[in-house]
C-alpha cells in the first residue's frame, strides 16, 4: 500500500557506469543474484504504489523488460544521457495529473529502505518544504557534493568536491541523491537549470540553489545510517553491498 496516491518517484536509471567496467548497463548489475534496480523498484513500489516512473538509457529495453517482470512502472527513455536535471526533465511528461509531490530515487542506490523514503516524505510535509534532501553525515565525505546550510538551518546550496573551497571541504554533510519535491516547484525550477560545464550536462543539485534565490523553502533530514545511501560505482561498491545486505536478510524472521 503507497502512502499516497498523490505521490510519484522518479527512479534515474539511464547511466552506463563507466566505472563498472563492463557494456552492461550500471542498474542491471547484481546485488546477490538480483539487478540492483529491483531493489530500488520495490522501496518505490512500497512508497507510490503505481506512480513510479524509471528513466532509463543504456540497454533501455533489457532494463524495461527485467523490471516489468514484477513491478508495474512507466519508463521515460533519455536517449542522451546529459546529467541527472536532463534525466528527471525526461520524466517530467509522465507524472500523472493529480500528483502533488515527487520523490527522486537513484537506481544505483539499492540499501534505502521503504522506511526511511517514508520518514523522508513525511519530513518534508510536516515541514511544508518545497525542496527536501535526504543527506548523512559521514566521517570521510571526500568524493560526495557537501551541503551548505544558512543560518537559519535552510539548505542553501550543494557544492561538489571538484568545486569546493578548503572550508567546504570540511563538511560532513553529504548528499545522498534522494529528494522530495513539489511538482509545481520542479517543473518550474528545472527549466531554469543551467549547463555549466564542459560536457554540457544539467545537474540536478542546481535546483538547490535556484529554489533557495527564489525564497522557496529548502530542508534537509539528516538520515540515521550512512551506509543505506552507499551508491555502487565499481566492483568493491557491490561487495560491500552484497555484506550489508546478507547480514540485512539474516535478522529478517
């Protein structure tokens, strides 16, 4: 049962991950015998109910079959893989009519729980956010975007270790790549993202910063377990991965 039927999740799904070394599409590697992205399709399941929609790219067509096997899901396809604002724009199209807020999952994440999604949304609405980010704190957040906060606890921004100054580099906050926003708002903030960069890609986090110049309200919670937000980017990631996950299954009576 989905919490709301006035709730959608965005899955993004599209990437190759280079970094996994192999022409299979990042989603489609396995996580103890199992696609990494059909976990992330049941947390979305649990949480939307039918309203998820996967934006996928590499081996579109694999990942639409594997996934429909189980779950019901609407696929968008990003034909050219521009960035993570141009993979959510892709899904924009698809969000049925009466839905009120969005829910942004990364397909590469496969250890977030239903639970913690569900405390996430329930967040964002107590506290009439426009835009919320689930971030962690961790220890060593070398390689993660550190979120900046104002002085009165708003999130005023996302910076990337590329772009991040020595102070900033200091910041045990991290973005984990999950958000909640209203529908309204990214609709109308997402066309106002810019491509910066040399590869002219659309990043997602600049979202961040345009909601907050707008006044919109900008909220992070701080999730109690950093290693449900571990993203698998190589070999290592999944064997780490696989470890959590075992020890998970075992204490489920």
């Amino acid at each position: 049962m989905s919490i709301d039927n006035k709730v959608a999740v965005i899955i993004l799904a599209a990437g190759l991950g280079k970094r996994m070394k192999s022409n299979k599409a990042k989603v489609l590697h396995e996580i103890l015998g199992r696609p990494m992205i059909m976990y992330v399709a049941e947390t979305a399941k649990k949480v939307a109910g039918k309203n998820v929609i996967i934006v996928i790219g590499h081996q579109a067509e694999k990942v639409r079959e594997i996934v429909s096997e189980k779950y019901e899901a609407i696929f968008a396809l990003q034909e050219r893989q521009l960035g993570t604002g141009h993979a959510v724009f892709c899904a924009l199209p698809y969000l049925p009519n009466c839905i009120e807020e969005v829910i942004i999952l990364c397909g590469d994440v496969p250890l977030l729980t239903s639970d913690t999604v569900i405390r996430f949304f329930d967040d964002h609405v107590k506290e009439k956010r426009d835009i919320s980010i689930l971030a962690v704190k961790i220890d060593n957040p070398t390689g993660y975007g550190r979120i900046l906060f104002d002085e009165k606890g708003h999130v005023s921004g996302i910076v990337e270790e590329s772009d991040a100054n020595k102070e900033q580099k200091k910041i045990k906050t991290i973005n984990t790549g999950t958000y909640c926003l209203r529908k309204k708002n990214l609709i109308d903030s997402i066309k106002k993202i810019k491509s910066k960069n040399i590869q002219g890609e659309i990043y997602f986090t600049d979202i961040i910063e345009i909601g907050y110049s707008k006044k919109k309200n900008v909220g992070a919670l701080i999730g109690t377990d950093e290693k449900e937000v571990i993203g698998v980017n190589n070999s290592q990631d999944i064997d780490m991965v696989e470890t959590i996950m075992k020890k998970r299954l075992s204490k489920i009576p």
